[in-house]
C-alpha cells in the first residue's frame, strides 16, 4: 500500500465514521459485560477479553444520539486510546477501507455533538460522508480520570 | 552458598524491597497530584525496574514477573505513549500492595491472593494498549460480514397509477433488482386496489416493500430506478445493521402475525382478526386460511434464531442492583418534583422550562428502568404443567391444564409475589375443584376435568384467571359455617353471593378438617388474598355449583404494556389495543347510512354497526369533510357491542408503554393513557369500553 | 594471592548476591553502589595499594549511570584504564550493548545470571 494511504475502519451511528486500523485491536461482537453501577452514563460495562478488562463506551451516548435498545448485531471496536484498551459499542461495523491523505477534507462546522474537535477530517465513499475519528480526542481529561477508575 | 548465607541474602533482598516500596509509595503519592511530573514518573520506573531485577536474583520469580509487568506500562508512560490520570495512579499503588503480599509471602507470610492479582493484572493489561501486535483481529462473524460486503436495503417502491403509460413496469423494476441481489422479503401492498368494477386494467395500484440483500453499492441499487425516482416515491436505505448470521434479528420482536403481513403471506386484516380471538396465531392463520403449515413453520424457525441471536444481547443484573436503583429514582422523582413546584413559584421561565424537562426525563428513566423489570408470565404459568399433572396424578383425577396469555408481563417482583397464591389457586381447583372421574361421569361430565390459566391486561391492570370446570363453591355450606362461627348475622336470602365468597378468604375460616367438609377453598387462601392485596390488587370470585369456578386477579400497574394498533386520525396518531379489533376495511366498499339527528351506520355483511368519528369527538376541529374513499373503518370490539371507527390510516402494529394521564391531566374518558412513540411524538391509546359508553353506543 | 573485583550496583540485593558467588569462588569482593561511589572506590583502595583486577557493573544506576562510568573508568588519563569491566544489566538492547563495546567494555552479561557461568565468564579475565 502507498505511502500516503492508510487504512480504516468505517462504521455506523446515524452517521458514518471511520478509525484508523493500527489504532484497533480488535472487533468482537457485543457480548456480556460486567456492569458498574456508579459508572457514568456513556460506559456500558467492563468487557473480560483475555485476561484484559476493558471498558466499554456507549458511543451513542457519548455523542449524545438517540438511545436504541441494545442490539445483538451491534459490536466493540477495541482499540488503544491514550495510551489504554478502550471498546467502544457500535452499531455495526460497514467497511474496511483504504483513504489517501489527499482526500481528506477538514470537518465541517455544523454539528454540534460534543463540538467537531473529535474529528479530523472528512471523506466521500460510495456517495457517503465518512467522518475520519481523532480518537484520542473523544474523552477529556476528566473523563479519562473517571474510565482509568472503572 | 550455604544456608546461611541464603538466609543472609533474603535478608539484604527484604530490606532492599522494603525500601524500594517506601520510596514507591511516596513517588506514587506525589504524583497523584502531579501526573504529568516526568521526574516523578522516571522514579516510579525505576523503583518498579529495581525491584524487578532484585526479585530476579533471589529467585522470586513470580513477583519480578508481576513487577515487569507493571514496569512495562511505566515504561509506555515514560516514552509518551501513554498519558496518565489520577485513577492509574492508584492501579499503581495497588500493584504495590501486590508487591507487599509477595515479600510477606516469601518470609513466612499467607500466600498471595491469585483472585487479586489477576484483577488487577486485568485492569493493568489495558493500559499495555495495541502492543506490538502488527495485525488485529476481527469477530469471524463480524468479519465474514464486512469481507462479504453483503449489504441490506430496504427498499419501498410506490409508483404513480399511470405509469404503464410511461411505458414503465413495476414488475421489470423488480427483475433489475433481482440481477443485483435477492430479495429477502418482499410484500405487495394492495390495499390501494379499487372495486372490481371500478378497476382501470391500465392503472398501476400495488406497491412494494421489499428487503434486497446485495453485495452491490447503495448507488448501483438506485441505478436502477433511474428513471422512475424523480416522479414516484421510492426509498431506499440500508439496513445492514439489522442483519446478524443473514437473520433480521428485529424478528425477535415482532409477533408471528407481523411477519406473515410482512412477507405478504396473509392480509393484515386477517391477522386482526385472528389476532382478536387470543388464540395462538400460528395455529389460527393455518386454520383459518390457506396458509400452509410449512410456511408457518419456517417463519417461526426464523424467528427462533433471530431470537437466539437477540438473547445474546442481553446483560445480567443482579436484581438487587436493580432495586437499588429503582429507589434511588424513586426518590429522584419526588425530589424533582418538588423543585418544580419550587420552580413555578420563581415564576422564572427558563428555571421552570429546565425543570419541567428534568421531570419528563426522570419520569421516564423510571418508567424505563420499571420495564427492565417487566417479565413475561410465561415461565411462571408453564411452571404448572408439571404442577398440575403430578397432583393430578396422585389424586387420581384426569385433568388437563390450559394456558393462555403467558407473554403477558408483569414486573419481576411481583411475579415472585404472585407465584405462591398462584400455586394455591391451582392446587385447590385440583383438590376441590375438579371432581374424580367417576363422579364427573355421574354427572354427565366428561372425565377429563380443566383448568385454564389466563393472563391478559385490561385498562392498565394484569389480569390472571384461574378457572376450572369442576364442581363450584357450594355457598350454602360455607354460608352456614360462616354462620355458625359467627362471621355473620346476616340470614340466608339476604346475603350476596359475593359477600359468601368473602368469607373464604377469611383467616381460620377453614382448617384441615373443614375442608374436606366444604367442597371449596380451604387451606391457605387468607394467604392468599393478603399477598394479592400487598401488590395492591384484588380478587374476585365467580362460581357455578355444579358447573365450576374462576377466580380472576387483577394487579394494577404503573405501566402497561399493550399490544396496539397505530391508526391516523387526522393530523394524530392514536392506538387501538389489539385486542379490541375485530376487522378493518376501506369504506368505500360498503353502505354507509346517515340518520337525521341519529348516529352514522354502517352496513357490513348485512351487519348494521354505528360509525363513531373520533375526531369530532377528540376535538380535531381541523378535519372537517372527509372523503370517505380514501380512509377506513375499523371494527373494534367492546364488553358488549361492535362498532365502527373511522381513520384516516392503519399505521401499523406495535407495542405502547402506556402512561398513565392521570398523573398529568384531568382523565379524559375514551383515553386509557398515552404512549411515547419512538420519534417523540405522542399517541393517545383509545378506550374502548370507554368510548362505547361515552358514544352512547 | 587472591584478587579483588569490584561489584557496582544499585541493588543491594544483587551486590549481596555476586558476593556470594565470587567470595566462594576464592575471590574478594569489594562493592559500591552507583559510578560515583565506584570511581571513589577504586581511588580509595588505590591510595592504599590495592589493586583492583576486575570491575563488574550495572547500567541503571543513578547519581552516575554505568556507561558513564565505564567511560570515566577507561579514559585516557584514567590510572584504572585497563582493569577488564563486565556489564551485568537487565538490558538487552543491541544499541547499548555496541555503545558498551565502543567504551570499552570487556563482556556484558545479562541478569538474572547464573553463577557458574558468571565464574567462568570472570576466569577469562583473571589469571
């Protein structure tokens, strides 16, 4: 693969996104998790992969979306952000697909979930609009403080 | 080395850990305060790598191993992979009590706790991130789904009446997206079909809802109605997600009959009808149309899986968890409430907007958290097969046990509740109730005895029958022990039934030798009565001597849920429980009669039922004149009579969570309460007994 | 005559540890716990006529890390430039091994070690 091009993962929740592959370790279906009960709104629970605990992010919740009753189709990108094992719950997982740099275009200025600093860029597929994740910007500080506790 | 000199070394190795620890506490300690310190954090390495290697030289295998780990991780924090927080902090210090446990292990101390250690090595391992694994892995399901890149469209294809005149044709349409995929459902919806002698053969009248799956981009499906989307309605949108194992795992929630709607297999107004008698869809619509069994079969089969697959999602909490919570927003709920009031006195209105919203949202929490709870009847009722079957048995009675409404729900708690009384009920239609086979014979019964079961809602209560075809409560013997006891003054023709049946529910009004002087209830229906009476419902009794008895529970909830038809009334959605339909058709088809100064007819089979316009009735002023042609009738079925609404349109089956209005407004009387659809708007669930007495019907 | 090797280390463990081994192979062990006290060590039993005949050292330490010290140890106004330094670290970084090397270091080993080898490894270097 050429320099300049990377790899991603897109996926749906109302709109479409896409991770950058070497941020993920893994995709698994939604399974059980453990469930915190003083955990904040957006963490589903604690997922116990292989001698790891890793907490899970309702994703919906994190971008303040519309809550859909938990579904089996839906899986958890497990993924490294900042640093730590993160799953993040998502609707479904669409495409893995190759993006030039060049293609990417700056985020666009008109949602208001949570501010647009989160993601990076934008980019056209198959006449959709893909919104390129910064995942290390999904969670401030304090909300990192409070998902290391978990 | 001798002895000695081991125990020399272990010596030297203790203090030397033990002064590490110390030092790691107070590193740790301050850099809680200061996590971004990078003289704090190089420290902290150091400590963890020093340990490490002295663990290593003694020997002590198990703690270097733990301390590499944690070195690992500090090592990640020191190059900048990984920022840390206060939270870490403390995983750190706990893996210092690890640290602790190991060298009072190795001098004569409990051992360590494998449980702890591998919790929190299972916490710490996150913080290891990706590693250096080069490729990732993905779910062999989830994988053979992207790999595949079978996508789901759903796809609604309505054209205009005169398009075959554009020289288009639906069906070529439909042959185009064959070549892209197949159709994983599809139904024709013929509802817009004119009267025979009405229909225009150039006319285009069906249209089409069908699900495509295809590896194909959503572009190349549009492609296909190129030339017919501009004008006509089509829609088209992915419905990947919904898809599992090539099984739409939404089948899990909808009914049986649903699907067959969806599949075109059957008319939506059979399946009301059926739907109407209570009875097992499956079997009806077989029965009563030319459904074939197999297709039946493997609709339910698809079902089935669908569900498996659902179930996969579930989480598990513990219901204590679950009490908890309830509590707490119980409370919530009232401390809400209060600020609001608090609010309205301020007169401020951005505080009583935000206030008022902060209501509706804990309301609604609570009522979400109420359904959690809400479980269905079913395994609580079939629980009595075997009940039913071994007293039978051991009595040598014949007797068949009948179960129906067992998807009827009820909070988790008060089924608990309700399973002991249950269990009496039963057990004593089985011991008194139902006569011994060669009594029955004697009078003219058939041997075989039953007992049904039945759980349906009724105006936001549960209601749960036990009914058996034995021998009835023989009033005038528990009349006259009542008397006897001294429970009543009260003679004979005077008393009600009712209040005889009272006296059974009275404690010590029977003991074991009375009962098998009473042909009736005996043991343990005070019990009874008082658990029903703490969830707050009641009990009532009818009975036949000769002919049998049932006994009927009503249990008030908070919330219902009922299954319910979404109708258009104008501008407003309203549902109608299913229950109450008993058919709908277009009314163009039929004789409609208006009486001077009386009520609308209508004329259906040579059945002649009124017509209630709800509008005018709900106060819909905006809907004035009708055009009759293009709306529906909808037969609906109350405590005694038919009769007929008109809608506008049939939106559908689904489920409503009924609020109660009581809790907001003045009760409106036609209106059971209000459901919250899932775009937020709001249909108002009809009434209808309500509504037949306010009809005047 | 016997000869003395210098054990450098933070760790008091290990020191303790290399001493057994080397004192029950005949051998006198003198130690320090960082390149600081160890430069001082060597001036110290060097005023008193004591010849040092091998150096082992760690690379973690702090106030003067091993590298450093292997530095000042065979610089070229150094009077101990060509007592023999093994380096006995957890590191197995190539990159620090050939920087080892290029300082001059004798041989590396790597800890946990194993005492036999450590005691023929030191054979090669003291006659």
């Amino acid at each position: 693969m050429p320099a300049d091009e990377k790899q991603y993962i897109t996926f749906k929740l109302e709109e479409d996104y896409g991770i950058e592959l070497t941020r993920i370790k893994e995709i698994i279906r939604n399974q059980e998790l453990t469930v915190i009960p003083e955990a904040p709104v957006f963490i589903l629970g604690v997922l116990s992969l292989r001698g790891i605990a890793v907490p899970v992010i309702n994703l919906r919740k994190l971008f303040q979306l519309p809550e859909r009753s938990l579904n089996a189709y839906a899986v958890i990108i497990v993924m490294e952000v900042l640093g730590r094992l993160l799953g993040m719950l998502v609707d479904g997982v669409s495409d893995m697909i190759s993006i030039k740099e060049e293609n990417i275009t700056p985020p666009p200025k008109f949602t208001d979930r949570k501010g647009t600093k989160f993601i990076k860029g934008m980019v056209e597929k198959d006449k959709k609009f893909i919104m390129l994740l910064d995942v290390n910007k999904l969670f401030s500080p304090d909300e990192i403080e409070v998902i290391d506790g978990i | 080395m001798n002895d000695n000199s081991i125990e020399k070394l272990k010596e030297i190795f203790k203090n030397e850990v033990d002064e590490l620890i110390e030092d790691a506490e107070e590193v740790l300690i301050s850099l809680e305060k200061d996590v971004g310190n990078e003289d704090l954090i190089n420290e902290i390495f150091r400590i963890f790598h020093s340990i490490k290697g002295s663990a290593g030289v003694v020997g002590f295998n198990e703690m270097a191993h733990f301390a590499h780990g944690v070195e690992n991780i500090l090592d990640r924090v020191r190059q900048g992979e990984l920022r840390i927080s206060k939270n870490f902090v403390s995983l750190v210090l706990e893996s210092i009590d690890i640290l602790k446990n190991y060298i009072e292990f190795y001098f004569g101390g409990p051992p360590v706790d494998e449980e702890k250690i591998k919790k929190i090595e299972a916490s710490l391992n996150r913080f290891k991130g990706v590693g250096e694994e080069t490729e990732f892995k993905i779910d062999e399901k989830v994988e053979r789904r992207i790999v595949k890149n079978a996508k789901y469209f759903g796809i609604h294809v309505e054209l205009k009446e005169d398009i075959f005149y554009r020289g288009q044709d639906p069906l070529l349409l439909l042959r185009e997206l064959t070549d892209l995929g197949t159709f994983d459902s599809i139904r024709a919806n013929v509802i817009r079909i004119p009267e025979l002698q009405e229909i225009n053969p150039h006319n285009n009248y069906i249209f089409y809802d069908l699900v495509l799956r295809s590896k194909h981009s959503y572009d190349e499906v549009k492609d296909v109605f190129i030339f017919v989307y501009d004008d006509n309605k089509i829609e088209i949108s992915d419905i990947s997600g919904r898809f599992v194992e090539d099984v739409d795992v939404e089948l899990a929630d909808k009914k049986l009959g649903e699907i067959l709607v969806d599949e075109g297999i059957i008319d939506e107004e059979e399946v009301e009808r059926i739907a109407a008698d209570h009875k097992k869809i499956g079997e009806e619509i077989v029965a009563k149309t030319t459904v074939k069994k197999e297709e039946v079969q493997k609709i339910l089969k698809k079902k089935q899986k669908s569900k498996k697959i659902q179930i996969a999602s579930t989480i598990r909490v513990k219901t204590d968890k679950l009490d908890k919570l309830i509590n707490l927003i119980g409370e919530m709920v009232i401390s809400v409430s209060r600020i609001s009031m608090i609010a309205q006195e301020t007169g401020n209105k951005d505080i009583i907007n935000s206030t008022a919203e902060l209501n509706r949202i804990s309301r609604d929490l609570q009522e979400q958290i109420m359904m959690v709870r809400m479980v269905p009847l079913e395994s609580t009722f079939k629980r009595f097969y075997r009940v039913v079957r071994d007293l039978a048995n051991s009595q040598k009675k014949n007797i068949e046990l009948h179960i129906s409404g067992e998807e009827t729900e009820l909070d988790k708690t008060m089924i608990e509740q309700i399973a002991d009384p249950l269990k009496h009920m039963v057990r004593n239609s089985v011991d008194h109730g139902v006569e011994l086979p060669e009594d029955r014979r004697k009078s003219g019964k058939p041997e075989k005895g039953n007992i049904w079961m039945r759980a349906y809602q009724e105006e936001g209560n549960v209601i749960i029958e036990i009914e058996d075809d034995g021998k009835g409560i023989d009033t005038d013997i528990i009349y006259h022990k009542a008397f006897s006891k001294g429970m009543t003054k009260k003679n004979r023709e005077t008393i009600t039934n009712d209040e005889i049946y009272s006296f059974m529910f009275l404690p010590g009004f029977s003991t074991a030798k009375v009962v098998t002087e009473i042909s009736g209830r005996g043991v343990g229906m005070d019990v009874v009565k008082k658990n029903i009476e703490s969830l707050k419902g009641r009990i009532e009794v009818q009975s036949s001597l000769g002919k049998g008895t049932k006994f009927k529970i009503k249990i008030p909830l908070t919330i219902a849920i009922i299954d319910g038809m979404r109708l258009r009334i104008g501008a407003r959605t309203y549902i109608v429980p299913l229950d109450a339909i008993v058919e709908s058709f277009q009314l163009s088809t039929l004789d409609l009669k208006t009486v001077k100064g009386a009520k609308d007819l209508v004329n259906l089979r040579g059945e002649v039922y009124p017509l209630v316009r709800l509008h005018k009735y709900l106060g819909d002023e905006e809907i004035t004149d009708q055009n009759f042609k293009k709306g529906i009738v909808v037969l609906v079925e109350s405590t005694f009579k038919k009769f007929c609404i008109f809608v506008d349109e049939i939106l559908g089956i689904s489920q409503a969570v009924i609020k109660n209005l009581q809790d907001n407004y003045r009760s409106i009387p036609g209106i059971i309460g209000a459901s919250l659809n899932g775009d937020g708007s709001i249909s108002l669930i009809l009434d209808i007994p309500g509504l037949e007495k306010i009809m005047e019907i | 005559m016997k000869k003395n090797i210098l054990i450098v280390d933070d760790s008091p463990t290990l020191r303790a540890s290399v001493n057994f081994v080397l004192s029950s192979g005949g051998y006198n062990v003198f130690q320090a716990d960082n390149g600081e006290t160890g430069l001082k060590k060597l001036e110290e039993m060097t005023k008193k006529g004591d010849r040092i005949n091998l150096i082992i050292s760690d690379i973690n330490m702090p106030k003067m890390n091993g590298l450093e010290f292997l530095r000042a140890v065979k610089d070229m106004k150094s009077s101990f430039k060509f007592i023999p330094v093994i380096i006995l670290t957890t590191e197995r970084e190539e990159t620090l091994k050939r920087q080892g090397r290029e300082y001059g270091a004798a041989g590396w080993m790597t800890k946990p070690f194993k005492p036999d080898l450590l005691l023929s490894v030191i054979k090669k270097f003291i006659r």
